[in-house]
C-alpha cells in the first residue's frame, strides 16, 4: 500500500471534494461518513477540515461526534471505570445512533438528526434540540470503533496510528483503553477495511492511501 504525504488542511478539501460527487449505497439524498480512530488521532479535527471545506463548496454538513452517545454511568461503568472489555463493547449507545442519527437520513426519512444524547460530565441528558440537514447535505459521524457496529456509511475514513504512536499520544489516564483498540485492530482490521487510510503517527506529517 503506498502513501502519499499531505497536510490535514489539504486532506480536509480532497475529502469534501470526493464527497461531492458521492453517491450513497441505499439511494439516500444524505451522504453517511465516518472518521474513525482513537482520541489520540483526534479524527474530530479532520471531521471539522472536511466540515469547513464542504461549506466553502457551498454543502452543507453536520459533524457529530459518538462521544455525545455515551451510555450512562451506571451502565459504562459497571465493572469499573478502567474497564476495556467494557469501554470496547458497552461504553457508546449504537442503538440511539442508529435511531436518531442514521434513521433520520434513510431514503424518505426526515433529516433531522440529534445532534448528541447524553452529557458525560453530569451524567445527564443533554436534550438538544433535532437539527435539520438538508437533501444532499454530509453526515460526518467521528469517534472511536465505529468501523465494528455496521452502521451504514457511504465512505470511512479511518485515522491509523501505530501501536507505539498510539501509546506516546494517548495521556497516562488513558492507558487502560489501549487493549480495546488491540482487539478492534485484531476483529476489525479497520485500516483493511476503510476507504481511505489516513497514516498519522506523526500529527505533524500525515499520509494518506485513498
């Protein structure tokens, strides 16, 4: 597999100009993307590049982040708070996505999507309004192991990092989620199975295969 050298800023328009001719897989008039990796790729950051890209084109867009689905505490937490069979199978509600973001934009569907369900800081529902996005806007759905639940993307973007990169750019409190990403790289094989590959080892210089 060969990789290119590029900067975010120009990964970010190459994006939004792929997506422009996009066609969905099911005849939807709202493109599904995901930009998938760990916190430590920070795949929200090319989430809003591609966001500010499609908005310079004229399309409109919707960045959500899987980080606004968690499961309450009670359930993420349940076997403890440092727990990555947990953190891997339990810790983001995959039915409320479903449901409230990826049901509004199936063929004939409203396209008013939840922006975000739950607020993990106090533990509470955030109750944010639905948010319309209209025919031919972009969903940009970004946060971890999402290539493993089967959600119906029209394009996945996955921010690959080393196991050693991983480790260095991950904060010490966050150690304990490292062998979940071990297994999604393992079940998954998220960098095989993506569209595009983004190599971003050092934030500094990415690469991209797509």
């Amino acid at each position: 597999m060969r990789f290119e050298a590029i900067t975010w800023d120009r990964l970010g328009d190459l994006l939004a100009e792929r997506l422009t001719t996009l066609r969905t897989t099911d005849g939807s008039p709202w493109p599904r993307v995901a930009l998938d990796g760990a916190p430590a790729g920070r795949p929200g950051d090319l989430a809003e590049r591609v966001a500010a890209s499609l908005r310079v084109r004229g399309r409109p867009s919707r960045v959500v982040s899987a980080d606004g689905f968690l499961r309450p505490a009670s359930v993420r937490l349940e076997y403890g708070r440092q727990d990555p069979e947990s953190y891997y199978d339990g810790w983001y509600d995959t039915g409320a996505l479903r449901r409230e973001v990826f049901g509004p934009l199936e063929p004939g569907g409203s396209g008013r999507v939840l922006p975000d369900l739950w607020d993990p800081a106090t533990d509470r529902a955030t109750r944010s309004p639905r948010v319309p996005l209209p025919p031919g806007g972009v969903l940009l759905l970004h946060g971890p192991l999402l290539l493993r639940h089967w959600f119906p993307f029209d394009l996945s973007v996955h921010v690959s990092l080393s196991p050693g990169a991983l480790r260095r750019r991950t904060p010490a409190s966050g150690h304990w989620t490292l062998p979940a990403f071990e297994r999604y790289e393992r079940e998954t094989d998220p960098a095989g199975t993506a569209d595009v590959l983004v190599r971003a080892d050092d934030p500094r210089h990415p690469a991209w295969h797509g």
